[in-house]
C-alpha cells in the first residue's frame, strides 16, 4: 500500500468500500459520490477527493462504476495482500474477532488462537485451530504448523493483567506487529510496533463532536 | 466536555491516562513527558502540548504529578459524566464489550443488552440484564425500567444482515447515538448520530505507517 495516504482517507476509503459491496449485493451498478456523502454524512468534495487517491474518474450525471471503483480501492489500499495474524487471547473479544468476517477481505487472515485456557485447547473457532499459549514461540517459529506461512501480527485479547507478559512472549516469538485490544500500554523493543486500539478514545470523540 | 479539542488529541489524553492508571497501581508519583513519549513511542514535544490542553504543569526535573495530571484528564474530557448506553447483540462482541470495565471508568454505564436469542434473554452479562431486542421500544421509553435513566447511546453489535433494521428500531426507540461495530453503513434520520468502529481501516492504518 501507498504509504502517503493520510489516516483518515485510509478509514474513510474502507467506509467507501463497505457501501460499495452493500451496492454490488443490492445490483446497483453506479453510485455518485453525493449518495456516498449522504450515507456518511461528510461533506462531498471530501468523497471526491478521496476517490482521487485511487485514480478512479466517475462520470457526469451517472457516478462511478461500482465494481471498478471497488477494485481501485482495494488495490490502492492493498487489500489484496494476504498477511496472516494470530489472535492472542480466545476470551469474548479474541472470539469475536476469529469471526469478524470483514478481516479476511481486508488482507487480514487469522491462522490461530492462543490461550491459556486447557478446556479450550484444540478446539476451533470459525476453523480456527485454539494452541496452548505457551506454545507460542514453537507455532510461530515453525512455520509449516500454521500453514506455513510467517506470522508478523499478532491481536492480543488477553485480560489486563496479562498483557505485558504475552507481550513478552511475542516478542520472542518474532510479532513484528501488535495489535493491542488491552487497556494496558506495553512496554517492547523498538523493532516492534504496537497499535493500541483505544476504544474509549472513539467513544470520546464521538459523543464529543 | 470541550468540543475543541481535537480527535486525535483525544484519543492520545486517553492512552495517556492508561500509563497514568498503571503508574498509580505501581505507586509512582511522578511521571516525565519523556517516559509517557518513549512508551507510546512518539514525540515528547507532542506529549506536553496535549497535556496543556488540561491547564496542568510539571515540575523541572520531577515531572508531573500522576494523581494531579490524571484528575486533570479526567475533568477535559468529561469522564465523570457517567452516560447510559445500551448494547444491541449479545454474541461474542456485545458480551465483549458488556465486560469492557474501562468503559465505566471513562463515563460510559452500560445498562442493558438485547438479544432475539431466547436462551440468553433475562441472563446477566457482568451484571447487565438481556432483554428481548423487540422490548427495546419499550425498555428505552420507560424510563424506571433501566435505572430511571434516559438512555440516549447504543452500541450496535447484531449480525450484518440484522444491522440496518435495528437502527431503524433504535431510532423510533429515541436512541440519539449508534456506536456502529458491524461493516454496514446505516440509513438513520439526521438528528440521529452514527459512529462507525472502523476495525479495519484502523488495522490498514497501522500496518501501512
């Protein structure tokens, strides 16, 4: 992916995608960038000029294809590019997100979960195999268990109190990536990137403006 | 809380009020703009700008005082107006979100969940009651039934296909936000505010910087 485009054009060009598989699903062929404006309620020009970013080009009176638009996102947002992720955590949240369909037509595919749990090791969730947390650094380094393929990624559910450690343990285990779904911030070396999912940030921002 | 305080602002305020949670826990009383930055791995300069948006200062060579700075967080954004909120779905994510205990901290009071499951309605999820989803008219316009309290927020977490008419059920329910977690973009009147969880556009964010 293009890694000039802004944050909010990246959020909002995902926004555009889900209402253009909702458009395909429904058969309309054409949509205007107004009808996307007013869907989301933002401003049109700010459509048009995130359309721009893919080089798509709509036509006068009719809009834009949908199919092609659609596509030019996912090429331009790199949805296309498969990386494989593990899910740390197989509680509530680590569960629903196993099964947050989305992820996989976003270039996300969740290969395994791990807890610590034993009555729910070996047991699947969405096909997805539950390892033993400890098993972490043996599953991850050993590429032909998880279909041998390199994992980089790696979304920790655990609970609070635990989130350090397996931190810890990702680390050795090679997650170049961590997605923290924890409200704790995580202390890890410099070669490893950590997104802390605030959801209480957007909760603020929402109710806020 | 003040509405000029920008999006992003917002949501570092909160990651910052996580270490500050932490630094208490671990009974430190003073905390550097440099050691909140290195954590969260940006810039300090960054970091002492926001937190003039609190009107708190530090002390040359000692830092901030945690519980001060942390109080004074807590007064910018608002988090002691607790505001009621619904859950809509009661899966794996509404379950998720119903446990979510930072949710309380930050003024959002979960109140109840809905289901059109029948073996899960007049269950308790972490003390939240589940009430048939078609109640929800019901539930939301008489008051004494939740708390005595007006309940204007719900978090939407029912499948895809469900989404658009739950909204609809929302909005005749007086509900005046939608905290949207499922990918479709929904179709309300405009006194009615969406907010939509963007996961994906988050994760596309995270890995492309």
């Amino acid at each position: 992916m293009n890694a000039s485009i802004p944050s909010n054009a990246i959020k909002r060009l995902t926004l555009y995608h889900h209402i253009l598989s909702d458009c395909l699903l429904k058969g309309n062929e054409y949509i205007s960038s107004q009808h996307i404006a007013e869907l989301l309620k933002i401003d049109d020009s700010q459509v048009r000029k995130d359309i721009a970013l893919c080089a798509a080009s709509g036509k006068t009176k009719v809009g834009y294809a949908v199919l092609e638009l659609k596509k030019a996102i996912e090429r331009l947002l790199g949805f296309r590019e498969q990386k494989a992720a593990f899910i740390i955590g197989a509680g509530n949240l680590g569960s629903a997100l196993a099964k947050h369909t989305d992820f996989q037509d976003y270039g996300l595919d969740i290969v395994a979960l791990f807890d610590n749990d034993p009555t729910k090791i070996d047991t699947f969730i969405n096909g997805k195999k539950i390892y033993p947390l400890p098993k972490l650094y043996q599953v991850a380094t050993h590429e032909n268990l998880v279909n041998k393929r390199k994992v980089e990624i790696a979304l920790l559910t655990v609970p609070a109190a635990a989130a350090q450690k397996s931190a810890e343990l990702l680390t050795q285990s090679q997650i170049k990536y961590i997605w923290n779904f924890t409200p704790t911030i995580l202390s890890v070396p410099d070669n490893v990137r950590v997104c802390n999912e605030n959801l209480v940030g957007n909760f603020l921002d929402f109710t806020n403006n």
